[in-house]
C-alpha cells in the first residue's frame, strides 16, 4: 500500500534582500507540486506617473525607484532620451558616467556580498554576528563600499540620487584635485579587494546547477556595463531592440505585480554570474588573474557563485576606474545642444543585478506619451523559482529546508522594489 508523502514549506518573510517578498511550495513525494515567490509590495506605478510629464523629469522620477541603484535608473533614463531626441554627448560625458557605474557596482556588490549573503555561509543568522566574529574583512568590507560611495558623490553630487547628471552632459563636473584623490585610494583599495576575494573564494558553496540562459551586454572593445549588444550563449548577439521582440514579459497569474521575462517560453539569467560566463575575457588583468585562481570552471551554472562573480566585479571595477581617470583630463565643456522633437529611445546598462532597460516615446513637446522600464529582477525571476524547484527536490527529504531556499534566493540579489516598479 502506497502513501503520498507531503511537504508544505510557507516563509512569511525572506529577511535581507531589497525590498519584501515569500516564499511558499508544496512537494509531494519529492516532486514539486506548486511553488512560487511571493510578493509583498504593492506596484510602484513609475510608468503610469510619468506619462504626460516632461521629459527631462524621467531621470529624476525613476532614480527614485530604487535606494541601492538610483544610479543606473537616472543614466539609463538619461540615454533613452538622449536617443529619442538625437543628443549626442561627449566622450568626457561618458567616461564620467562610466566611472559611476563603476562606483555603484562597487558599493552595490559589496553591500550584497557582506552584508546580506555572506553570513548564510557561516550559519549565521545575522550579519551582525558575522560582523563581531570577523572585524578586519568588515572593516575592509566597509572601506570597499565606501570607496564606491566616494565615486558617486564626487562625480553624481550624492552617491543615493545623483543631482549633476543631465540630458547631454553634466551641471557640475568634478575637479581634477579630487578625480586623482580617487585614483590614489583606488590603487589602495586594489590591494584589499584582492584580500576580500581570497576570504570569499575559501568559502564551501553549496552543490547546485542547473543549465540555464545567460544573457548580457556584450562590447568588443570592453567589459560591456555601459553600452553594447545583447550577448547569449554560443556568441549569439543582438541588438536591444531585437532582443527585446525575443523577450518578452508575461503575467503568469492574474494579480501578479511582476511581469516575468522570458526568452521563447524559457528562463534566463542576468548579473554577475551571466557576464562573467559570457565576458569574461574582457575583464582587467587582476580580476581575471583573480579569475584563474578561484575554482570558478567556466561555464558556471551554479548560482551560489554570484558572491565570486561579484567579487571578481569589485576587482574589475577598481581597475577600470585607475584606467579611465588615468587617461581623463577634465576640461570645462557645456551640455549638448538639442531640440525638443518627436521621438523614441531605448537606453540599456547593465546594473548590478543585470540588464536594466529604459524605454520612452516623447512628442514634439516633449511630452512622454509612452514609457516601459524592464529590470534585472523581472528579467531573472522566472530562473530563480526554477533553481528553486530543481533546488527543493534536491532537497526535499530534508525537514527544514527554509534556510536553504533563502541562501539561495539571497544568492541571486533580488530587488524586488525594482521589480514592482
């Protein structure tokens, strides 16, 4: 005589990610029946508030969607509508902004990696506790992340919600004096990343793959973060526009407040772990020395190395912000001229998280008549419930597995405040 063997696993509240979410599942006889992660925000409405407002409000408006990357939200927005309206700008204008998304990887990694992961790999139930038993790799953990702060408020004007940013350049640049004050502690900092990744590398991550899409901005003069193509595996690209007519964002259920993105029907994966996979040999010398030495095998289908993946980032980072101020002369210049006309614009970056798109339809007042903003979380989420079923029937005889499913979801770095945007 058979029985079925039933498992209902409920967590309320999975602590340590940006913004609130749960998670329910139920297995029967180790197959999984029904799961899915729960929402627990309500739906921002960014989009809907800035139909009918003027353009140049977009940069301001959707920074204001998240506290940990407002940074890349105002540059993207920045790039839709300098595409929509014809702007060009300058190449100082890049690399300025290019050091910013330098500076809020930096600080964003950082902030995920210790403060809110890590301490899943010691069994610790708080960071607080890890902070007490580990003070030297805090204490470098906290000099990382606030070099990366020093990087937004010199060039942005604060590092949460940049001011100085604008549609064709910047209000206020930074001074030389300062710039080279950046480049002295970046050579420093090196030095401790370099350390921070040898302690993130000893960890024992969990045993997990499963296959899965990776999907990244891809460039062949650089690691792509602020412009490229749209890079798949087997070297697949695309441009943004077609790639986005490939994936396209579903409501799986009514009343969901997270549009998944799908490619053909399936899953994939954006962030860290993605462009390092698909990029890697574009990364700077150190980080990909850095690369070499860990026992990161490429491709990496398991999840729980978004920590290294990160970390190798953080050392990346460092060096391309040496390499740009090392060749940036600050010259007084103007923002671009424009005019005010009918158009469209896609704006795509890479955030911490993944790919993050920006897309607005302005009319010949500059009026925004259509607008549709795609995150990393949107995009990444529907992998994230299939690690999580591959995950659980892994685990499913286990009596307790609600720490491991939320090591794992903290292992993706969700922002579930700009999923509900």
């Amino acid at each position: 005589m058979s029985t079925n063997k039933k498992i209902t696993i409920s967590i309320p509240e999975i602590n340590k990610i940006e913004g609130h979410a749960g998670f329910m599942a139920e297995l029967e006889n180790g197959l999984i029946h029904e799961s899915r992660l729960e929402v627990k925000e309500g739906a921002r409405l960014i989009e809907g508030i800035l139909i009918g407002r003027k353009y140049t409000e977009a940069p301001w408006i959707t920074a204001r969607i998240c506290g940990i990357c407002p940074t890349v939200h105002n540059l993207t927005a920045i790039k839709a509508i300098e595409k929509a309206l014809d702007v060009k700008v300058s190449p100082q204008t890049i690399s300025l902004r290019k050091l910013m998304l330098l500076g809020q990887f930096i600080q964003s990694h950082m902030t995920h990696i210790y403060f809110l992961a890590l301490s899943d790999f010691f069994n610790l139930k708080s960071d607080l506790t890890l902070i007490r038993i580990n003070p030297n790799i805090t204490r470098k953990a906290i000099q990382i992340r606030d070099f990366g702060n020093l990087i937004l408020n010199t060039i942005g004007g604060r590092n949460i919600h940049p001011t100085t940013t604008a549609i064709g350049g910047f209000r206020k640049l930074p001074s030389p004096k300062i710039l080279n004050e950046i480049l002295s502690s970046a050579k420093k900092n090196l030095k401790t990343a370099n350390d921070l990744f040898d302690f993130v590398n000893n960890l024992t991550f969990p045993v997990f793959q499963r296959l899965t899409v990776f999907a990244a901005l891809a460039n062949p003069q650089e690691y792509a973060l602020y412009s490229g193509q749209i890079k798949l595996p087997k070297n697949k690209i695309y441009s943004p526009q077609v790639f986005l007519k490939k994936a396209r964002e579903v409501q799986e259920l009514e009343g969901d407040l997270i549009k998944k993105v799908k490619i053909a029907g399936e899953s994939y994966l954006v962030g860290a772990l993605s462009r390092i996979n698909l990029n890697y040999k574009k990364l700077n010398p150190m980080s990909r020395r850095a690369l070499a030495r860990s026992d990161f095998n490429l491709p990496c289908y398991n999840i729980f190395y978004n920590l290294l993946a990160q970390m190798i980032e953080i050392i990346h980072s460092l060096e391309e912000t040496i390499k740009i101020i090392s060749k940036l002369k600050i010259k007084p210049e103007k923002i671009s001229k424009y005019k005010i006309k009918a158009g469209r614009g896609l704006g795509v970056t890479e955030a911490p998280r993944g790919l993050l798109f920006h897309y607005y339809e302005v009319d010949a007042k500059g009026l925004i008549k259509n607008c549709n903003i795609i995150t990393p979380t949107a995009q990444f989420l529907a992998n994230l419930e299939n690690d999580l079923e591959k995950f659980l029937e892994k685990e499913g005889d286990i009596k307790k597995p609600e720490e491991n499913i939320k090591m794992l979801i903290r292992a993706y770095d969700p922002c579930i405040t700009c999923a509900v945007h």
